[in-house]
C-alpha cells in the first residue's frame, strides 16, 4: 500500500501535496565485486545527537552507526574513501576527529575485505603556516593512513594554497610527499565551488596553466600515482585531463554533475569514480556498475542517467553543503536514527530545498522502507511548522 500523501514546501513558497511511491527500486542485497570500474563512495560521518556540544566543539561522532554505513557500502561493492570532504573534513570534523575515523574505518576494512583509501591533508594547521610546516603537516597524517594500512589520497590543502607562491612551491611539496609515499596514491584536485579557499590551487587561478602543473607533479612520479580525483564539475576538462594521463595512472571522477558520461567513457577510455554522490546512491550505483561489467552501456546509463537530477539538486551552490543532503537521505532511507551533523551543520539547507531532495529520492525509490522516509520527513516538516 502506497503511503500516504504528504505536504511538500516549494522553493517558490506554499505547499504541494506529494504521494510518496509504494515499493523502493534500489536492489536490497549485495553483489559481487564491481570489475569493469573502481568506484568508491566518500562516506558520511554520523553524529552523536545527545552529545552536548556547539559548532565550536569537536566533533562527537557515533562511531557505531559510522562504521555500520560504511559496512553498508563494502556490501555493495563499492569500496569507501574515508575522511574526505563528504565527511565534513574542515567543516566539522578535526584532525582529531579525522585520525580517529582513519584508525576505525581502516580496521573495519581489515575485518571485512573491503577497499578503503583516506584522506591526507594538512588541518591540523590551525593558522597561518609556512610551506614546511605545511609538508610536516602532511607527511604526519601519510604516515598515519600508510600504518593504519589503507591507500592515500592527499587532498587539497587550505594551508599550501595560502603558503604557496608559486607553481613551483606545489611541485616542491607534492615531490617531496610522492617520494615518501611507500604505495602509490590518489591526488585530489577539488574545486573552489566545494572550498573556497582552494582558488589558484596549482599556482593558478587560470586551469588551463593549473593543469600544467598537476600533469608536471604526475609525470615527474608516475610510478607513486594511481589515479587522480577530479573535481572541477567540468565534463570536457576532466576527458581532457585523462587522455594526457600516463599509461596505468586512472582518473576517478569526482564530477557530480556529469558522471554517467565520464564512468561511461569513450573510444578513447573511461573514467573510475571517486564520489559523494554514491554515498546516498551505493546500492544503484554498484548495480549500475555490475550491468556495465557485461558491456550493456546503455542498461547502464538507463539506470544511471535518472539519478543526475538528485545530485545536482544536492551539490547545486553553494555545493559545499550538499553534505546536508546527502545526510538527510541516510536518516530518511534508515541508515541512521536522527537528522543531526556534527557542527550543526543540517541546518545549511533550506527546507524547500530537503524536500526536494525527498522528492527526488523517492521518486528514484532510494529508500528501502518508503514508509518510513515518508513518515521522518512528516516529522521534520512538523518541527518546522508545516501543516499536515
């Protein structure tokens, strides 16, 4: 029986009435491994709702429901990039916080054979640095996911964009970090639309003359590369990009806009996929991959292609706080018991804006029990005032 219908604020104001579907659509057990495309989600972090904290404090984490999700997802196939930005690394979550995260999640891969890669940064700075403190800063949080066994992938830094001073200054420190990687590891080009504070990374506010210079730090240790996480929401840049990769180092697309096209590919190869979008769209997103493993490219894109609507809906500006989004659709599809983020941060959508992510969500039948997600989203649009 279909649920019943529900009240939906509008972006452009008033209300809607909405009747959620009956049955979800997404496969409800797991699969076999993926083989055509490495594909890993940038997990969320669930949140202690009864801890007593402020936006200020550190992080207080559910560490159980954190590591059941990323359980959730190696079921699936996918394998899971730990303490990235989907984890509200810089926006939330500390250093402290991250470490901590990186040991657990490193061990849980361990116990259940899945893939795991964490993030390298430098937010243990807490202010104004210069570049060795910048390289200190990363070669300790290397060190840390290289013992805790999982692979690197070194992330954009806040503090190397603010020391840096020139193209030179990135190859300097990105030279220095690939000769001591002791395993070959991912770099992330994220785009100022997800940090601000990342403008001009590669020495440039210009990508062409940037893209030069990542291609430089690439070829100058290919053999210390495995792929490169893309984020620049720029489809044609990112094709561009990979057809000058050097033979074995892979792109993963980080673009949340254009990714059924990019995993796709073209006569002249194809994109892997590092993403948050596949943190609420695990389930769909390995049973896509597993129909394009037998070469049914446009089963695949069937299955994909509806889901771009959601993620452009979640990631559309100010795109840093898709996180809020995609935490919703957890809480509503029973991942989690509560709608609440570290550092406040649920509150950084509208509500049109979450009911609208329901919406679309439903519509794609993400939700296992519709019932259910029906029925928390009443309950939020009754916190907030709307009438039944």
């Amino acid at each position: 029986m279909s649920p019943a219908p529900i009240r939906l604020p509008q972006v452009g104001g008033g209300v809607r009435e909405y009747r959620p579907r009956a049955e979800p659509a997404c496969p409800g057990t797991s699969g076999g491994p993926l083989v055509s495309r490495t594909v890993l989600s940038a997990a969320h972090v669930v949140a202690d709702p009864y801890a007593d904290t402020t936006p200020d404090s550190p992080a207080a984490v559910d560490w159980d429901a954190t590591l059941a999700f990323r359980r959730h997802l190696w079921a699936h196939g996918l394998g899971v990039a730990e303490a990235m930005d989907t984890a509200q690394r810089g926006m939330g979550l500390d250093w402290a916080g991250a470490a901590e995260l990186i040991r657990r999640s490193a061990a849980e891969a361990r116990a259940v054979g899945g893939r795991i890669a964490c993030g390298v940064g430098t937010d243990q700075l807490t202010g104004p640095a210069g570049l060795p403190a910048v390289l200190a800063a990363y070669e300790e949080q290397l060190a840390l996911v290289e013992d805790a066994g999982a692979q690197a992938v070194l992330m954009a830094s806040r503090a190397l964009a603010s020391a840096a001073r020139s193209a030179e200054d990135y190859l300097d420190v990105y030279g220095r970090l690939l000769r001591q990687a002791r395993e070959p590891v991912i770099l992330h080009w994220l785009g100022p639309m997800f940090d601000p504070a990342l403008d001009a990374y590669w020495g440039s506010a210009d990508l062409d003359t940037a893209t030069e210079t990542f291609l430089a730090v690439i070829a100058a240790h290919p053999d210390k590369v495995d792929g490169i996480k893309v984020s620049l929401l720029d489809a044609r840049r990112e094709v561009e990009l990979r057809r000058r990769l050097p033979r074995g180092v892979r792109c993963y697309t980080g673009d949340d806009f254009h990714y059924p096209e990019l995993i796709a590919g073209d006569a002249h190869g194809f994109s892997h996929a590092l993403l948050g979008v596949f943190d609420p769209l695990g389930p769909l997103a390995a049973e896509a991959v597993r129909i394009l493993d037998t070469g049914d490219t446009e089963g695949f894109r069937a299955l994909l292609d509806p889901t771009v609507a959601l993620s452009r809906h979640l990631f559309q500006a100010p795109t840093r706080f898709y996180k809020t989004g995609v935490v919703l659709l957890a809480w509503l599809a029973g991942h989690q018991d509560h709608f609440a983020m570290v550092g406040g941060l649920q509150s950084a959508r509208s509500l049109p804006h979450l009911a609208r992510a329901y919406e679309l969500a439903d519509g794609l039948g993400l939700f296992p029990d519709p019932e259910l997600a029906a029925a928390r989203m009443r309950s939020l649009l009754t916190v907030y005032g709307v009438p039944r």
